[in-house]
C-alpha cells in the first residue's frame, strides 16, 4: 500500500496549485498528486481559451471576485518568471444595441467595486482600439486582461512542483474510498488528508466523504472555431455584455497569445462528462444521471434553461456561431471560419434542491478531506489565490476551528 501525508486528486490547474501551497507550507510532509490520465492538463486546465480575465463580471461578495484581480497579477507574474508567453491584449465588451447599456454600468459599477481597472470609451474610441469593433455608442475598455497558453502554463507548474518535491501519481485514477483507504485503479493508497480537485468527476469523489450531496455536476460543452482572417488579425479580445444571470460569457473572440483569433467558446449541454467528440469518453452512467437532470430542468429550471439549451445547441451551426460573433466585429465571413479547434468541457455545479446553476466556486470539506467542487471559469485565472484559500479553509479544519 502507498503513503502519502497529502494526496491530491487530480492534476489539472487547481490540484497543481493546491499540491504547491500544501507543500511550500508544510515541506516536510509529503504530496502526492494522483491523476486519472496519463498526463496532465488533459481536461478543463489544458482546453480552455487561455484568457487572464480581469474580474469585473462578479459581484463583490463572491469568491471569483475576490480571486480574479488577485489571480490575474499572480498568473502574470508567474508567466513573466517562467518566459512564458503572455499576450497583453486587453478586452473590449461592447452594446449590440442601446438595451445592453445598463448591464454595461453594472460591469462598470462592479469593476470598481472589486478595483478593476476599467475605460468607459466611447464607440470612436473602442474603433481606434480595434478597427474591426462593432459596438453601439459606447464599449468597455479592459487594459488588464490578457492571454497565455494553458497548455505551457500548466506544464511549467507540473515542472515546478515535481521540482519543489512534490509527487505524482499518472494513470491511476480514484475508484473509490474504503474506510480510511483509497483504492486507485492500480493499487491502494492510505492518505493524512486528501484533496479532491478532480473537476468534472469531483461531485462524485465528494459523495464518497459525505459531501456534495445537493450537488450534481452539469458538463457544457465549449467548442471553439479558427478563421483564416483573410480581413487581418484582430488587434484584441472582443466580448458581449453577458447575460448575468448565467454563468458563461456568450460567444466572443478571443485572440490566442500567438495572435490568432477564435471564436467561442459555446455552452452547449453536453450528455456525458467528458463527451469532447464523437462517442469518445462515452460513459452511460453519465447518460442517464444527465439525461435525468436535463428533462428536469427542460420543466422546472431556476433558471432559463430551456431558452439556453435551445440557444447553445444552435451553436453546432458554424453558419449560425460566426453569425452571432459577426454582430461583435465587421468582416465576419462563414466561409472563411471554418476549423473547430480542441473543445473543452465546463464541470459546472447544478443545485438540486434549487434546480439553479451554480455562480461562484465552493468548497466543501472536514478534518479528513475537502472538496473542490465548481471550479469553473474564471479558475485558471484565480488557481494561486484559490489554492491559499483552499489550503486555509483545510488548515482550520484540521485544527478544528470555526469558520471566520
Ligand atoms: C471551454 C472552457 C473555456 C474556459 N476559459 C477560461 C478562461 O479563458 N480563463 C479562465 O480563467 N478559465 C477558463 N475556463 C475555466 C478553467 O479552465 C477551469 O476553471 C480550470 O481549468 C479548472 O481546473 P481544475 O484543475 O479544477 O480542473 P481540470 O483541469 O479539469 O482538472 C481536473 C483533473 O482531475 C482529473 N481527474 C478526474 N477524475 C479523476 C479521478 N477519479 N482520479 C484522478 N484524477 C481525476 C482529470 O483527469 C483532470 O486532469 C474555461 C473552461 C472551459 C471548459
């Protein structure tokens, strides 16, 4: 049987952040990062669309606010360390018609409130920002937000924690808990405190300690299309005001830290956990519980999920997504958008008491284990603050303290 004082499940930008800090706290105990595949970033953190947001979509009381600004510096800094490549773009949210200026100075009026730096331009000035821009009569200007490339960033990570001693476990995923154990798919571990950071699989590791009980994890499936940019490259990232009463941002284009731009990502309901293409990872247990939860809230959402399922599946049309990102920028051409990139998938939290999506990251956990569950977007922008907060929350359990 293996050992390990700390085992963290899963090696994605969250579990790799936290083995850090558990270990630059405690560097003589042992950390063991245990990861289902054969290495890591396969998932959420090595298929995502690489942008440093800012944090100026999030209410003030809420955790990705509390995170973002401060994520946003520290993965900078971190980038700026390592000579990885950042691409200090910035952002330009813009008013399809004049309905979308009151959620454009409640983005403002939450800027402020987190400290974000933020321009209200006018739309003269969001053209001299990028020429291609569509927006009417005003824009927001985002000078912080940038892009790197998730894949590098979290190979670097993976490097520096294997360095600072921290060990990993590849292809051995979690199975299940027994007692005090847990059973891997090629052995037994006995573990001081475990960590679950296993993003879309977490609920159910979560389930096995008693935890994430109101919660199942719903999969939204992010695709993403390249152009051939025949009218020249876009010079920054341009995004919708968002719908604010879900969490995901609408169809925008982001410019890749090598200049290029895609559009997307979409939210389409995806029917199991890790269905990126075709009948890979098809899992029929997956069918079934999310099928089940689907029909439920096709009825009786919190929530418009109706309306958004029907929106996002549209988005399978490539005609149809370019069309929706042609009303973000002039010289939108179907034909010249044409090569779906790697999709991710968003391990979003489902509430089953509430039938309402989850807004913000929650944890959950006790003096033996604790749960990452919702870590979804902004998360790899949040991971190091996110990771102190996490490795806080385990101190004060393991010590028996209250919550502040
Ligand atoms: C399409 C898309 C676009 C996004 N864009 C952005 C963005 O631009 N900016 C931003 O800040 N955030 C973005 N996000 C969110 C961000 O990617 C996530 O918040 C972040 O990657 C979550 O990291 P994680 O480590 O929790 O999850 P993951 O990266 O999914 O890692 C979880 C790991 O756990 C492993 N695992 C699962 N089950 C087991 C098991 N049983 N045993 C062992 N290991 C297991 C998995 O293999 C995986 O490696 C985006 C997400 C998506 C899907």
């Amino acid at each position: 049987m293996a050992t390990t004082d700390f085992l963290v499940v899963g090696g994605g930008i969250v579990g790799i952040s936290i083995a850090r800090e558990l270990r630059s706290r405690h560097p003589d105990l042992s950390v063991t990062v245990l990861e289902k595949e054969p290495a890591c970033g396969r998932h959420a953190s090595g298929r995502n669309s690489g942008v440093l947001h800012a944090g100026f979509y999030y209410t003030a009381d809420s955790l990705k606010a509390r995170f973002t600004r401060d994520g946003n510096l520290a993965l900078r800094a971190y980038c700026e360390r390592r000579g990885l490549p950042l691409n200090r773009c910035g952002k330009l949210v813009v008013a399809r018609t004049s309905a979308d200026h009151p959620q454009m100075d409640e983005l403002l009026r939450r800027g402020a409130a987190n400290g974000v730096e933020l321009e209200s331009i006018t739309e003269a000035e969001a053209r001299r920002i990028e020429p291609r821009v569509k927006t009417c009569e005003r824009a927001i200007f985002s000078p912080h937000t940038a892009t790197a490339d998730p894949g590098a960033v979290l190979e670097a990570m993976r490097e520096d924690a294997a360095r600072e001693g921290i060990a990993f476990a590849l292809a051995d995923g979690f199975r299940r808990r027994r007692g005090d154990e847990i059973v891997t798919a090629r052995g037994t571990w006995r573990a001081g405190y475990v960590v679950n950071a296993a993003g879309l699989q977490a609920d159910r590791i979560a389930r096995q300690y008693g935890f994430s009980e109101h919660y199942r994890i719903l999969p939204f499936k992010g695709l993403y299309l390249y152009g051939a940019e025949s009218a020249g490259p876009f010079r920054t990232n341009i995004y919708p005001v968002p719908d604010l009463r879900n969490p995901f941002l609408g169809v925008h284009f982001t410019v890749t830290v090598d200049g290029h731009a895609k559009i997307g990502p979409t939210a389409i309901p995806a029917f199991w956990r890790e269905q990126y293409a075709g009948l890979a990872g098809f899992s029929l247990r997956d069918l079934v519980e999310i099928a089940g939860l689907q029909c439920g809230l096709l009825f009786s959402a919190g929530f418009e999920f109706r309306r958004l399922a029907f929106e996002e599946l549209r988005k399978y049309d490539r005609r149809h997504l370019v069309s929706l990102a042609g009303e973000l920028a002039r010289d939108v051409h179907a034909d010249d958008w044409r090569r779906w990139g790697r999709a991710g998938i968003r391990a979003q939290l489902l509430d089953v008491r509430t039938r309402k999506l989850e807004m913000d990251f929650v944890i959950e956990g006790d003096d033996r284990s604790m749960h990452v569950l919702n870590a979804v977007s902004p998360g790899w922008t949040c991971a190091i603050p996110f990771a102190s907060y996490v490795v806080d929350a385990i101190a004060r359990e393991a010590s028996g303290r209250p919550s502040p």
